[in-house]
C-alpha cells in the first residue's frame, strides 16, 4: 500500500471511477476503456497495477480486489469483504454522498451506473437534498452573462495575472460557466484576434457597446479553464511528492512517477510570468529538467525578488538614518 499514498488525488479520482465501471462491465476491452476515460493504455495498465493493491483488513490475499487480464480484455472481481453491508452515521453518510457526487463528474464516469445506482438509494436512505455547490457571485457576473446572453460586444479592463498587467480588451462574449470554484467568460478578444478565457474575478470594469455579433460556428467549449496553444512552450519538471498538488491545479500533459516518489510533469506554460511564479512558490520542492534554456527560471525569479528586498531595505535604512540626523539638529 506503500505506492498508493504517492499516487496524486486525481488519480485515485479516475481509479474509484474505474472500478464500478470495470465491476458492472466484465471482459471490457482495455482500448474502449482507457478512450472511455480519456487515457492511454499504458495509464491503464499502471491502474490496473494499482487496482491490485486494494484490499481491507486483514489484507489476506481474499482481501483485495482481483484483475484478471488477458492482454486484450479485463475484469474485476470485488472481494466479498467489500460486499459487507456498511454501517454509517448520518455524517458519515453525507460524507460518503458529496465524495461520490464528485466522482461522478470524473470524465469517463458511468451516471447511470451502479456508484449512481448507490448513491441515490443512499441519499434517500438520509432523506437528504440534491447537493448543490453554490459560488461567490464576482462583481461583473451579471453584466458579463447580460451580455453573452444578448449577444453585445463588452469592452473589459482586465487584470492578467501571467503578465501582472492592466489590459483594456474589446471582446464578443460567447458563454459563462463556472469551473474549480471560478466563473469564467469564454470570448473572442479582438486584441489578441483569438478566442481566450478570461476569469471574471479578474475583470475591473465592463463597459457594453451597441454593436452586436454572430455567435461562433462551434458550441463554446465548456468548463476546461485552459487551452494551451500548440506554439506554447512545454516545461518538464520534477516535483516531489509535497508538490503533488500541482498536477490538481494545473493542467498537466504528462505525469510520471518515478522510482523515488518524485513526480515528473509536463505542462504548457502560456506565460513566462507564470513559470516564475509557480517556481517561487514551489522552492526546493521543484526541478525544471527540460528545456535547456528554462532551468534556471526558479533562481532567476528568486534573485529578482531578493534584489527587490535588498533595494527596499536599503532604502528604508537610508530613511531611517535621514530621520534620527533630522531629528538631532
């Protein structure tokens, strides 16, 4: 079980997901599973690995859940431990309830399944709600969803943090979602001639315009907050398992654990500022491997900001010197 506590909670995310799915549908095909989840084969395959590590006490080879795998075709069998009937308090329960909505909305997840199947006859079993997340409204929400609704071009002062500068944008507000905890406006910027996602928390002023525009060709996107651009450099960088929340928070093209518990990830990094920043943050906790000409961005960042403190310090000193030799004339 040693492995299972360096595994990144998005991974244990897809692996509960994976497992109902894999109990009600035996003999799946392993490439119809890992389209379904949106992962490769050898993904799978490490899941798969992972899958066999599970069990309860007293972890007796009867104890853990069984793989079997032809090459081609897999199947899994719970262990009648896990068939015995749970005895939860109503906290518990609820516990148990909100964790198995989120796993739901893992990609690939089955909704009408046997964890949906459950999960409903728990919550009537609590004669508990529908769970519903609600979210702080940002100042321009409804001026923002106004105007993606009547199709009217806005112009935005927007805050941008990879860049940490105040930007004034025209745009065609396409839609409004929520996502992580965020709203987001989906539109396209006349000022960088794309489509670009901008967080609403992040726009300082809204000013509506009378000219209208067609909606796009294609549906809006949906709740993916980033869509890296194919000429967006990739970074390779080696965390350490105190890092891991990084592949929760970031999208990630890439994730390897590697023999040491160290996670390597690449990622597309849109914006210089942002690489600086997340390496400021991470410390000794991060490594850039790859490219070559980006490994020394952390150290970079981190004498830039003690050259700032070293000009402020210094010139508080001189102030303070100023003052006592003012004040002893």
């Amino acid at each position: 079980m040693n492995r299972c506590a360096g595994v990144a909670g998005s991974e244990v995310q897809r692996i509960l997901a994976l497992v109902p799915h894999l109990v009600a549908h035996p003999a799946s095909r392993k490439a119809d599973v890992a389209d379904r989840f949106g992962i490769s084969l050898a993904q799978l395959e490490s899941d798969l690995l992972l899958m066999l590590m599970i069990g309860v006490p007293p972890f007796t080879p009867a104890d853990y859940i069984d793989v079997e795998d032809d090459g081609e075709r897999v199947t899994l069998r719970m262990a009648d431990s896990f068939r015995r009937p749970l005895r939860l308090s109503a906290a518990e329960g609820l516990a148990l309830l909100a964790a198995g909505r989120a796993l739901l909305a893992v990609p690939g997840a089955d909704l009408d399944g046997p964890l949906s199947r459950a999960l409903a006859k728990l919550q009537n079993a609590l004669g508990a709600p529908e769970l519903v997340v609600l979210l702080d409204a940002p100042d321009h929400l409804e001026a923002v969803r106004g105007a993606a609704d009547a199709r009217r071009r806005i112009e935005i002062d927007y805050w941008s943090a990879g860049r940490e500068e105040l930007t004034r944008r025209l745009v065609d507000p396409f839609a409004v979602f929520s996502a992580e905890g965020y709203w987001y406006l989906e539109a396209h910027c006349h000022r960088a001639a794309a489509d670009r996602l901008f967080r609403i928390d992040r726009i300082r002023a809204v000013r509506l315009t009378d000219e209208q525009f067609a909606p796009p060709d294609d549906e809006p996107s949906g709740p993916t907050v980033f869509h890296p651009r194919p000429d967006d450099p990739r970074v390779t960088i080696d965390l350490s398992p105190a890092a891991g929340w990084v592949i929760e928070r970031y999208p990630t093209e890439s994730v390897h654990q590697r023999d040491d518990g160290t996670l390597r990830v690449t990622l597309a990094v849109s914006e210089p500022g942002f690489l600086s920043r997340l390496l400021l943050r991470l410390g000794p906790d991060a490594r850039v491997v790859a490219p070559d000409d980006q490994r020394s961005v952390g150290a970079e960042a981190a004498r830039r900001v003690l050259d700032r403190y070293r000009a402020r310090a210094g010139s508080n000193a001189a102030g303070s010197i100023g003052a006592r030799r003012g004040a002893g004339t």
